[in-house]
C-alpha cells in the first residue's frame, strides 16, 4: 500500500504545494492538517472551539487525508485493480498467497516527511520500494516484532522491511498526535542538522547528524470492515541495520532508580538492559580522539534541547553492541557496510550503534503527578521528571558512563575509584549515624 501511495509522484507534491499556498490566503477544509498547534508545537490541532485528549479514541475522520490509495478485497491468489493516482486510472496489483481485506491507506503531512528523507540523502525510490512486494513473491517478507518480544513496555508491533534498513511501527492515538504536533519543527531540526562534508571543495552538505529517530513517513490504514480497528504506522530508520549483528543492548535514560533488566526482560530472546547494567559492566563508547567525542556529545546536547523545548520525555540512548571476533579482524576493515546508521568502534574490542528513541511521550498532567507522587513526595529520583531536569540528568549520565576518548581511560578510572571510595564513604556515614542513634536512645531509657 505505501509503494503503491509512492506512484502518485509529482502529481502529489504539486498538489501538496499549491494546498500549502493556497492556505496563506485562505482557510479551507484541508487546513486541519497543516494548523499550528495550541501548545507551542506545529501540526494538527484541536478543531476550533472544541477540545481532545491526546489519549482519546480516534475522531471520525481524523486518519482521512486527500493523499489515499483505495484498496478492493481480494481472494487468495488474485490481484486487484487500484486506483493509484486517484484519478481513476487503475492498476492491477499482484497477485497475494493470502486474502487481502478491502482498505484504504493515507499518507499523512508527507510533503514534511519528503524534507526528511531528503535530510538524510534517501532516495523515494529506494525509500518505497523496501516496502513493496517483491517480483517473485506472492507473500509478504516484512519480519514481524510482536508487542511481547518488544524492548521493555512496548505495546506497539514492529514490521522490519527484506533488509531490515527500515521499519514500521504500529502507533498509539497519542503518537498520531504528538507526530502530528511536532512534525514541522522536527523537520526543520533535522534540516537545520546537515553536517558539513569536508572532502567536498565546494562546502557542500552531509547529511543530517542528528541522533533522534528518523521519521520517514507516517500512514493508516482504515479497513472496510467496521470491526477490524484502523491502524497508523510509522516509518523509520532501524538503528541497527549496519552490517554486524547486535549481541546485546541497552536503553539508557540517565536514571538510577530501578534501572536494571528484570528477571522477565533478561528472559527474552533478544533482552534490553539498562542503565545500571551498562555501568556494572563497566562499558564505554570510546572515540579515537577528544574532537570526535565532542561532536557527537554536541549533537546530543542540541537534539536533547529541541526535546526539552518541546517538553517531550522519556526518551533514551539505545545503545548495540558488537564484540568483535579478535580472530576475524580482517572482516571490520570495510566501514561503507555501516553507512546511514551511526556507530563508533572501540579499537579491535566493540562496535557500537547508537541513537536516541521514544521521543513521542509529552510532560503532560499525568507525568507532573507520577513526578510528585512517586518520586518528590517519596524522596526517589525516577525515571519520570521535568523536561528541563530530564535533559540535564540524561546530559551527566552520558558525560560521566558513556562517552569518553582514548587519552581519557586513565583518567576514568580514577574517577571510577572515586565513585566507589564516594559510596564506600557514604555507606560507612550512614552505618555510624544509625549506632549513634541506638547509642542515643539507649541512654535516653
């Protein structure tokens, strides 16, 4: 259906530029897509005069666009005539193993996500067709991630295209909307992002550095069938598509408090650990010298500060890791295998992919009461607190247990003695103030 959706073409980001024009003069039905938001973001908000939950169900209408491609049910091993371009110019689809449900399929605000593919120098071509069906088959070869092989408490679905550079991922009510809001500022973030190409004479551009998820495309899918619910996906980038397989991961937030792997997580195919399982094993992504390290933590700090202005938390470094096989050295020789994710390799040891995810979680009403109940009132420093707090907290963390640089590691070692001799410090404190309270209350009967 994506592929598909792709073949309108120019006819489609035509349409989308003179509706965008057009809107500057004057306000018409499609303008819902493109209004700003009420609080402080862009994209769709609520309708005038009325006022919706981002949790709330869908609205009628609400997944409609203009940019739709029409789906008739199917029968195994039959094709269908579609309607591509929306002018009713039909195009037989092929044939399918299975029987397919009569849909329709959206793109929504796509000329914002067209600025990001372009960001990051990905083709439409490229981009459309790892969704497609491919020549020789008559079923789908997208892998599927259910909610419960998922990292942590993910309750979205995961669908990896053939060669796993891409992914879609089932949305929430709440990311539709929270997408939707941000969108235009996140795209000119990522823009504002390109990285200067120095072999280039010319000063021309790279692509965008940022860590943040790449958004590539958002769509849903509403089904003729009134009990099948609608679905909304969302394209991006899969972190981990370079050419080493991931051995182990982390999803590290910059809090300490209950940040370790479950028993239940440690049992799944494919565990994520946390925070304090990357420091008790003692871990760090190493850069060749201190000007590398510094660019990247300076990427960190702007995509953390476009969070924090957007009062979005929550997010984490999702960190992979390859231990490299000493033995086969000769095979990390070729570092074009890992082009458009980013990584760092710790000498012959550790290859690492990084990036930030699950950036789609607003500090709203209920966040400021789970950040005072849970957390101030009970003297804990959770996971969950203030934007601002938030992006400082996960800043340290990443200053102090993950990014680092080669002539640095005697000097985090030290500083990792003095981390233990701190809390040995503390734990002896704590053990005499707690004998004098006894000795005191002993004296007092």
């Amino acid at each position: 259906a994506i592929a598909a959706a792709s073949k309108r073409g120019a006819s489609a980001a035509t349409a989308a530029a003179s509706a965008s024009a057009s809107s500057a003069s004057s306000s018409t039905p499609m303008d819902s897509e493109r209004t700003e938001g009420t609080e402080g973001g862009e994209g769709e908000g609520p309708h005038p005069g009325e006022s919706i939950r981002d949790d709330a169900p869908f609205r009628e209408g609400e997944l409609t666009t203009p940019d739709a491609a029409i789906f008739p049910a199917t029968v195994e091993g039959e094709g269908v005539e579609v309607d591509i371009d929306g002018n009713g110019n039909a195009e037989p689809t092929k044939k399918y193993a299975v029987r397919q449900p009569a849909f329709t399929c959206c793109r929504v605000m796509d000329d914002q996500f067209r600025l990001v593919r372009e960001a990051f120098h990905i083709s439409e071509e490229l981009y459309h067709s790892s969704f497609a069906l491919n020549e020789n088959r008559s079923d789908s070869d997208l892998y599927v991630i259910g909610s419960k092989d998922a990292a942590g408490k993910s309750v979205s679905f995961f669908l990896l295209s053939p060669y796993q550079r891409y992914l879609l991922k089932s949305c929430t009510a709440k990311d539709f909307r929270t997408v939707k809001r941000h969108l235009r500022k996140y795209a000119r973030h990522v823009v504002d992002s390109k990285k200067k190409n120095d072999d280039d004479d010319a000063g021309g551009e790279g692509e965008s550095a940022t860590l943040l998820p790449r958004y590539l495309g958002l769509y849903t899918l509403q089904f003729s069938d009134p009990n099948v619910p609608s679905v909304v996906l969302i394209a991006m980038s899969n972190f981990f598509a370079g050419m080493y397989g991931i051995q182990k991961k982390y999803d590290l937030k910059g809090s300490m408090y209950k940040r370790a792997a479950s028993d239940v997580e440690r049992a799944k195919k494919s565990p994520v650990f946390k925070d304090l399982d990357w420091i008790d094993d003692g871990r760090k992504v190493v850069f060749d010298t201190r000007e590398e390290m510094e660019r990247i933590r300076e990427q960190l700090r702007l995509d953390t500060k476009f969070l924090r202005r957007r009062r979005l938390i929550d997010y984490s470094l999702l960190v992979g890791v390859h231990d490299m096989d000493r033995s086969r050295l000769h095979e990390y020789s070729n570092e074009h295998d890992n082009e458009g994710v980013i990584y760092n390799r710790n000498g012959n040891d550790t290859i690492y992919y990084f990036g930030i995810v699950d950036v789609l979680t607003p500090y709203g009403a209920k966040k400021r009461a789970e950040t005072v109940f849970l957390g101030n009132l009970l003297l804990r420093e959770i996971s969950c607190q203030p934007p601002k707090h938030y992006q400082k907290r996960f800043m340290r963390f990443c200053d102090r247990y993950i990014l680092s640089y080669a002539g640095r590691v005697e000097t985090e070692e030290q500083g990792r003695e003095k981390r233990t001799k701190t809390n040995t410090n503390t734990t002896t404190t704590n053990t005499t103030t707690t004998t004098t309270t006894t000795q005191k209350k002993k004296k007092k009967t």
